[in-house]
C-alpha cells in the first residue's frame, strides 16, 4: 500500500506540472476569481475530506450556513463498509491537499498512515477520532455467546489451550471499538474538537462556527436526556442482536446489557448451531420479545434464533450502526440526528 500511494502522490504533482504549463493563462484566471472570492470571505476555501458519514454531517452542522464555501468530501461515500474499504487513487489525492482530514482510527484505517506521509499538503489538520477520544476508546468485547467463544472453546478441546491459541485470543480482545461515533457522549467531544480546528482554519468566522456548534450540542445533549429516559422507564435491560454488534457504546453509555451473535467488527456471517441455540435460549431466560440486527444484512440469523425460542413470536428490529449510509441518503436528508433519533425509536420498542 505504501509504495502504491508513492506512485499515486508522484503521478499526482506530474500531472499538476504539465497542467499548469499547457494552462498557465486558464490558471492565472482562475487564480484571480479566487483571489476575488476569498477577499469576498475573508479566508480562502477550505478543503476538507472525512472517511465515514457520521464525520461528514458534524463538519456540515459546525460549518452551517457556510457549507457552500467550503469543499467538504465523504469518501466512503457509496455504501462501502468500513472495515472493508480500500482507498481509490481518487481518494488518496483528495486527501493529499485537503486543509483538515478526519478519520476514524482504528485497524480499518491501517492504510491511512501511508497516505499522510506521501500527502502533499504536510499541514493538513489531522483528526483521529480514537486518538482524540484516548482513554474512552473500549476495546472490542467478547460476551458469552458470541461466535468467537464458541470457535474457542472447541480449539481448547482440540488443542487443550496451546500457546498458540492463548495469543491469538488475546490478540483478538485487545482489538479497539471502532464504532465510536454511536455514543452521543463521544460526539459532543469529538465536535468540539473539529470546531477548535475549523477556527484554527478559518479565525473570520471562528464566532460562527463556536455558535453553531453550541447549538448542536444542544440537540446531542437532548437526545442524549431522551435516551437516558427511554431507558430508565423500561423495565427491560437486556438487548439480543441475531448479528454483529457495534452498539457497545451506546449500551455502556445507559447501562444496557447484551448479547450477540458476533463481535462489531466481525466478517463471520454464518452462525453455529451452539451460536444460535444460545441466544434462542436467553430470550427465552430474559422473556424478550425483540431480536436486534444492523442495516444492510437478510436477517436469516435472526429468523433461525427466533424459530428456536418457545414463543417464536419476536420482532425482528434493526439498528442502524451508519455504516451504510450513501451520498444519496444525505441528498434524501438523512442525518446523524435523524439516524439517531430513529434509533431511539426501535430501542424504545425493543426494551418495551
């Protein structure tokens, strides 16, 4: 990967050279317009380039009714999943010269080291979501149940706990939780980090962008309260998901209890018989009458858990973890607000 960004980097300031030689008066008008705008602005136009769509709309709710000035880029922006993504050379160049990148952090984001080095911009304002959240970063957790534990206890039986295996386990517990971005408690601290640095960017409209930052605090908090309450209220404090599970923080966040099929970044998409008979067997414990999944997948796990509980008359309900959201989702005015609130909706229906 790192030698494939060199050359990407390389082909990209050969190709700006030979422009601007064959362009230079195209180049100096426009120049000049933009000279023009930015003495209009007071600042020139931001470039900035985030991963995910969580990212992408708190940059949009900061920047409010200055959007239209500024180039703002999702990259992960067609319904890739991000623990599957690979950068294009279109997006590699996009970050090259962007003003401020943001990104998640974690082992998804291996890649991302590489592009920084070879950027061509190495004044960029970078932001690690996990880097910035520190010690509030959990690791990925696995619960009795999960598919992970089951595929362990039959190697411990085979290889009576070889150090091999020992390793490997640890390995896989000290993961970090990507999905940060599903705690409203997180959110409003990795806002305020973005807003510091769009004033550092762009000092003009610095009080423009603290006002609308303390206005979508505002929402956040209040969503925040409404959660807490929906919780409070129930009498139910245990949640099933026939699935993957990137909810860890929102559960830590109101003290929920779960449990799942796989871990939130697993890639396992069929579940062992053990796997589903446990999970039908703690609805049938907790009396729940809900089964949790996350968007984009055919719910056939939780088909078969529900099947073999004694009722078999649970809902099926899906959480959305926004990691599917597309750029025609946000044309069609979906936000991280509005996912959100939808998601209180379903936990209400699941806990009640």
């Amino acid at each position: 990967m790192k030698k494939i960004i060199s050359i990407i980097v390389a082909v990209m300031l050969i190709a700006g050279s030979l422009s601007a030689c064959s362009n230079k008066q195209n180049t100096n008008n426009k120049q000049d317009s933009q000279a023009v705008s930015d003495n209009n602005t007071g600042a020139k136009r931001l470039n900035i380039v985030t991963t995910i769509f969580p990212e992408y709309d708190w940059v949009k709710n900061v920047i409010g009714d200055k959007i239209d000035q500024i180039d703002l880029t999702m990259l992960l922006d067609n319904g890739v999943d991000l623990h599957s993504y690979q950068p294009t050379i279109d997006d590699i160049l996009k970050i090259s010269s962007c003003d401020m990148f943001i990104y998640v952090g974690g082992e998804s984001d291996k890649w991302v080291n590489d592009a920084l080095a070879q950027a061509a911009n190495q004044n960029m304002i970078v932001i690690n979501l996990l880097e910035v959240l520190g010690d509030k970063v959990k690791n990925e957790e696995i619960v009795e149940g999960m598919e992970h534990e089951h595929e362990h206890d039959h190697e411990d039986e085979e290889h009576n706990h070889d150090e091999d295996h020992e390793e490997e386990h640890d390995e896989h517990e000290e993961e970090l939780d990507e999905h940060v971005w599903l705690s409203l408690n997180n959110v409003i601290i990795l806002c305020d980090k973005i807003t510091e640095n769009l004033k550092k960017l762009d000092s003009v409209n610095a009080d423009l962008y603290q006002s609308n930052f303390d206005a979508y605090k505002e929402k956040l908090s209040s969503l925040d309260s409404q959660y807490k309450a929906a919780v409070n209220e129930s009498a139910v404090k245990t949640l099933l998901f026939g699935d993957r599970f990137p909810f860890r923080y929102m559960t830590d966040d109101y003290g929920l209890s779960y449990y799942a099929a796989f871990t939130g970044c697993s890639a396992e998409t069929e579940a062992s018989f053990e796997t589903v008979i446990f999970l039908a067997g703690k609805i049938d414990e907790y009396n729940l009458k809900a089964i949790l999944t996350i968007e984009g997948n055919d719910k056939k796990i939780a088909e078969t858990i529900k099947n073999n509980t004694n009722t078999k008359d649970q809902k099926i309900l899906t959480l959305n973890s926004m990691q599917g959201i597309t750029s025609v989702d946000i044309e069609n005015g979906v936000t991280y607000l509005s996912v959100m609130t939808d998601n209180l909706n379903i936990l209400k229906d699941a806990l009640n």
